[in-house]
C-alpha cells in the first residue's frame, strides 16, 4: 500500500522548501561533531555518521536523479558500491559491519557530494510539476532521510558513549523529569480497526488496514521510569533465570548484563550516560534503551506484559501519545522535562506483514518486507523523531537484543 503524497507537496515551490528543510535538519544534527567523530564506528550495528550523509544522498540520486534525469552524471560511480545500503537490485553494496574502514571518501568530500545532488535535486523540481511516481520516491526518500536523522542521534550516542571520556553532544542542561503517577487505560473486548488508511504518507508495512479482535485489557499510561528499573536490578533481577526468555538469559549471561546500555555505577551512585553527558540517573525520567528480553523480563516481574502491536496502536490513536518533537515548537533531543512518550515501546509482536499487504514497487519493494523475521515492533516514538514523521501507525522493527535505540515499557494487563 501506498498512501496519497503529502498535501504539504503540492507544487515546485513547496516540494524544493520540503526538501532543503528535510536536508538542511541532517547537517544540523551533525553541527555538533568534530570532524573525527564522523567516521568511527564502534559496533557493526552502528554506521559512521558520514555515511549517513552519503546514503541519504545515494538514495535522491539513484531513485531520482539516475532514474528520471537522462543527462544525469553521478557524482563518483564508485558511490554506488559505498553508498548503498541493502538494496541487492540496485547491484553490490559494501558491508554494513566494514563501513568504519573507510577513511576515505573524506567527509568534505561527502559534503560535496550532498551539494551536487541536492543541486540536481533542486534544479529538477523547479521544472515543473512531477509526475505521480517521481512524487512518489520523492516523498519516500524525504520520509528515508527523517528515519537516518532519529538513527544518527541513536549512533552518535553510541559513539560518544563508547569513548571513555564520555564527551558530551551537546552543552544545553537536562532539566530533571516530573514525577507522573501511574494511570491505566481500560479497553473493552471487540473489532477494531488497524492499520493506515488516512490522506498522507505512509510505509508500505502500515498497511492496509484490516480488522482484529482484541480482549479487554488495560495498559499504563505512562512508561516505566528509571526509578521502577531500579527496583528491578535491585531485585536481583538480572541474576533470576524464572523472570527471563530462555534466548533472553542466555544472552543476559554471554553478555554480562547487569542494566541497561548507558548505564555507569560509581560507588552507591547510579549514572546515565546521555547526549548531554553523563548525567546521575533522573529516577523519574523513562528508562531507555532497554532490549526486549529486558522489558519482558521487567514485565514479568511486575506482574504485567508487553502489549501487543493491536492493542498499542489502539491505545496510541485514542490518546495525545505522541512523541514531544510533535507537541513542541522545538526540538529537544533527550530533553527528559516530561516522561511521556519520549521512547519508542516494545511490543510482544513478531514483525511481520498484516493481511493483504504488498511492498512498494521496483528497487524499494526491499524498504521494508525483507525484515520481517526475527523481529519485534516497538510503536510510539521518541524524543528523537523528526517533526512530522510520527504517526500511531507507524511500526518500528528491531532484534529482540538491540538496545542501542530509543527503546522502553510500556505495560499492559488482561483485565480481570
């Protein structure tokens, strides 16, 4: 499923405002670093942030500018080995894992190569009107760039997290959170309807929306806060096989886990590495990046669940749980001022395709439907989500032991 493009595009004029303000929010986020934190890349799961900027590029030039531009000249032909993510139709593409091999191209060169595209770029929506399917790739590779914006603040984290000088992003102070009381919301037994269905964009994964039955339940209004885990790793939690997935203890004892990512204890003192610094640990901010085994684990131990992918989605269009990029004039990354849904939330959901679903078509039919094994969602956002990308349909996807994300819990009960 494809939804209609965004009314915001309309004509040449707001198509090409779209896209240098989409663009211009990527070098922003990178404003912040120095020059040699662009091209490390601690873990294989984490890309380097110059090539977030080369991707992001690749993708306008091979699904734009190669495909419907003839007097088109790439940039570098050699980009298109480097550059290319997973897509095995647009021909081979370097390792993810040996992406921080590369020192070159140098990032002013990769600069470069962002301003000759989006010259291109520009220079072809000032032609005219598009044609749907140009309109169409146009909107994806926007929505594309969004996705690599909230993934560059997860791996910068990871980056400066992993040095042991604990540099921070940013200098702006973290203002302690607010202490939320627990409220749960009740849902009756019934049909309903998921999935996206409304005017504007969508993944072809949202879609189409169909029925499902779901029972009574509640689920908490507020996610659980770093106080509540606390209690949990005082508990002795991490060391009680009965609370755990069996691949959840395994990987909790290969691993050496004992908190979760960021966390640092110094003497009886906890700490929480954020993009702000090592900051000590706000009791009343939500914990964040946690793995699915960890937020099961947490449920079990509370004596509640995860919900499903159904019922969070429910819950999140009946309510204003929208991320806070969506409810402020301005964007504050892990601004921990309020708890609410500033993470995105494990679902008990396998990731897998609704019913009747079909993939974009060509090159992007690999977008989405190759993913779907081995997978949990997560819904809701995060403080990490670009203006405008957030939507209660939208569905995240991760492996049960990542936790390098924007991950927490919410909980869910079977009513009695």
């Amino acid at each position: 499923m494809f939804a209609v493009v965004n009314t915001d595009i309309d004509d040449k004029a707001s198509h090409a405002n779209r896209y240098r303000s989409v663009r211009r929010y990527t070098l922003e986020i990178c404003s912040r670093l120095e020059t040699d934190d662009y091209i490390v890349q601690p873990t294989a799961e984490v890309s380097p942030p110059k090539w977030h900027l080369g991707h992001t590029t690749w993708f306008f030039e091979e699904l734009i500018l190669v495909r419907f531009l003839p007097e088109y000249i790439r940039f570098n032909e050699q980009y298109r080995l480097l550059f290319n993510s997973y897509y095995k139709a647009a021909g081979k593409h370097w390792l993810q894992g040996d992406r921080g091999m590369l020192s070159r191209p140098t990032v002013p060169e990769i600069q470069a190569y962002r301003h000759y595209v989006d010259k291109y770029i520009l220079e072809f929506l000032g032609r005219g009107a598009l044609q749907s399917d140009v309109e169409r790739v146009l909107e994806i590779g926007l929505h594309h760039e969004q996705q690599h914006q909230e993934l560059l603040y997860m791996d910068i984290k990871f980056i400066l997290g992993a040095n042991p000088l604990l540099p921070a992003y940013m200098d702006a102070p973290l203002p302690n959170s607010k202490v939320v009381a627990d409220k749960w919301q009740s849902r009756q037994e019934g049909i309903y309807e998921i999935g996206h269905h409304e005017e504007g964009f969508a993944y072809d994964n949202e879609g189409p929306q169909h029925k499902t039955y779901i029972q009574s339940h509640r689920i908490c209004e507020n996610t659980v806060t770093n106080g509540d885990f606390l209690a949990f790793i005082n508990d002795q939690v991490y060391a009680a096989p009965k609370y755990w997935l069996s691949l959840g203890w395994d990987w909790v004892e290969d691993n050496d886990i004992q908190c979760p990512l960021y966390w640092k204890k110094e003497g009886e003192h906890w700490y929480e590495f954020t993009l702000h610094g090592l900051q000590p640990l706000d009791l009343n901010a939500p914990v964040t990046h946690v793995s699915y085994f960890e937020a099961d684990a947490f449920a079990r131990w509370k004596g509640a669940r995860l919900p499903t992918e159904q019922e969070l989605e429910i819950y999140l269009s009946k309510s204003d749980a929208k991320p806070l990029s969506e409810r402020n004039n301005r964007f504050h990354p892990c601004n921990s001022s309020d708890s609410h849904s500033q993470v995105w939330c494990w679902t008990s959901s396998h990731y897998s395709p609704y019913p009747g679903y079909r993939p974009f078509k060509g090159m992007l039919e690999e977008y989405n439907g190759k993913f779907m094994c081995n997978q949990f969602v997560l819904k809701g956002g995060c403080i990490a989500t670009p203006h405008g990308h957030y939507r209660h349909t939208y569905r995240n996807f991760f492996q049960p032991h990542q936790r390098w994300m924007f991950s927490g819990i919410r909980l869910a009960k079977d009513s009695e």
